[in-house]
C-alpha cells in the first residue's frame, strides 16, 4: 500500500511541475530567407507576443551599398499602415549578424504575421526595396 501512495504522489508532483516548466521553453524558430537587387538576409525569428519576435540575422550587401530591413505587420494579409527599420545599415559583403527583439508601435491590429524586405538607404530620396515576404506568426 505504501508504494501506490508513493506513485500517486510522483505523479501529482509531476503533473503540477510540468505545466510551470513549459511556458519557459523556448518558441519555434521561424527561418527567413529575403533578398533584393542589393542585398540579401538569412536567418530566424521567434514570435513573442502578437507584434513582437526576437531575431537573429545576417544581412549581406551585394554590392556594398548601404542596405537596412524593413518591417511591415499584418493581419489575415492585409498590411499595417506603417513600416518600420529593423536592423541598422550594413555595406558588408560577408555579411553583419544582427540579433534583437523587434516590437511594433503602430496600428491596432493583432498581427498574424510581418512582412520582412531588404531595402537601401538613398540619400536625400525614398529607398529601393526589395518584395516583401510574408512570414506568419507560429
């Protein structure tokens, strides 16, 4: 008798820790792949929140022009209003590891997803962007 109450009290003390434990593990790291006629990015994303992920990403520069990523929310695939920078400028050909937490400030929408592009910097003019591709939040 003494060794079914040990069971049960194994199994409780499983059943209450277990459900602790897993909202700390981590999320699903999402591989993004963009690129324009200057630049290139590779890398993942993990959602957060309904408008926040953290990122970790290499952005190249073809051809060692200025080139930044750009973010757009969006909802059933219909964009947000505004567009926001998500990394700095970059001129490198091999490439700048970029890693941070990206949260949208604007609309009031619920994202279910962003829209990633790679555009370049112009000076004194609007930027050169590339297609934008949609990645869905997970």
């Amino acid at each position: 008798m003494r060794l079914k109450s040990f069971s049960f009290t194994v199994v409780g003390l499983a059943l209450l820790v277990i459900p602790s434990v897993l909202p700390v593990l981590p999320a699903f790291a999402q591989e993004i792949s963009i690129s324009s006629s200057d630049g290139s990015a590779t890398g993942t994303i993990n959602w957060t929140g309904t408008k926040n992920f953290n990122y970790k990403i290499t952005l190249k520069s073809k051809k060692g022009k200025p080139v930044y990523i750009e973010a757009q929310g969006f909802r059933d695939f219909a964009p947000d209003s505004s567009r926001q920078r998500m990394t700095g400028n970059t001129t490198s050909r091999n490439g700048r590891k970029f890693s941070n937490s990206f949260s949208g400030k604007f609309g009031e929408l619920k994202w279910t997803g962003v829209y990633l592009r790679v555009c370049t910097d112009i000076s004194f003019r609007p930027d050169k962007c590339g297609a934008p591709q949609a990645y869905r939040r997970q």
